[in-house]
C-alpha cells in the first residue's frame, strides 16, 4: 500500500463541468442590472415623495401662520382689509426662510348678512419639476372670533 499525499486526503478530482460558464455569469449579471435599476428608480421616485411631504408641510405652517396673524385682528381691523391681497410673501419668521419659493394671497369678503367673512389664504410655489403647486384653505371670520366649520340647516 501506497502512502497517499496528506494534501489530496478526502478530496475528489476537478471535472470539467465544476464552475460557471460565459453565459450563465452574463444572465446573472443582466438579472442584477435589472433589479439595480428598479431600485435607483425607486429610491429616486422616494426622494421626489419626500420633497412633496416638506412641501406640502411647509405651506400647511405658513397658512396656519396668516391665518393666526389674522385671527389677532379685531372684527374693525378685518373690515378694513381689502377685499383681495395680491400675491405677497409671507412675513412670519417661519416664511422668511423660504420666502423665496412660497408667495401668498388672502382673500377676504363679507358673508351673509354681514356678520361673517370668508378668509382664504392661497400659497403658491414651484417644485423641482418647475411645476407650479398651488394650495390653500378657507375660515371663517365672525364677530365672535373664528371658526373652523359653520352649521347649514337643510
């Protein structure tokens, strides 16, 4: 009996189909491209998401901040507003940081019998798209102070 080479103990000879051919490692990297691609895409299409969120915000606080600058006024001070502000940019130190990008306009008109304004405040800006987004909300105004929602009767 031969001494065996304590190196090939337990291990079988190499066949020619061991390892990967061309062709098997060029489908798995098309196959890996292609879930590379679905992924920068996606993650490209979160980071639009999220930009539309600080967006949408953003203008939810500024018009919440015109309308409690508002709500300061007493019932004189409202009436003598004009009826339509024209685009403005809005003044709270909150806008003033991206006042650039966000322009305002308030409108305001009697209701009813006179005891009662409609205030909208409309916040316009443009995207990174260059898309221009619009958005805004509408109070009402009475010689009790504000309200957020009125009853109709039917």
């Amino acid at each position: 009996m031969k001494p065996s080479h304590p190196n090939r103990i337990g291990r079988k000879k190499p066949s020619k189909q061991s390892g990967f051919t061309l062709v098997e490692a060029m489908v798995a990297m098309v196959i890996a491209s292609v879930a590379l691609v679905g992924v920068f895409g996606g993650l490209g299409r979160s980071f639009e998401l999220i930009e539309e969120s600080r967006d949408s915000t953003r203008v939810a606080q500024i018009i919440q901040s015109e309308l409690e600058d508002l709500r300061t006024l007493s019932w004189s001070e409202v009436a003598a507003l004009p009826e339509n502000s024209g685009w403005f940019t809005p003044s709270s130190s909150f806008a003033s940081e991206f006042g650039t990008r966000y322009s305002c306009y308030r409108q305001i008109f009697a209701r009813g019998t006179g005891d009662q304004f409609v205030m909208r405040v409309w916040v316009k800006w443009t995207n990174s798209d260059g898309h221009t987004k619009l958005d805004n909300f509408m109070t009402l105004y009475t010689k009790g102070g504000f309200n957020d929602y009125y009853y109709r009767s039917f």
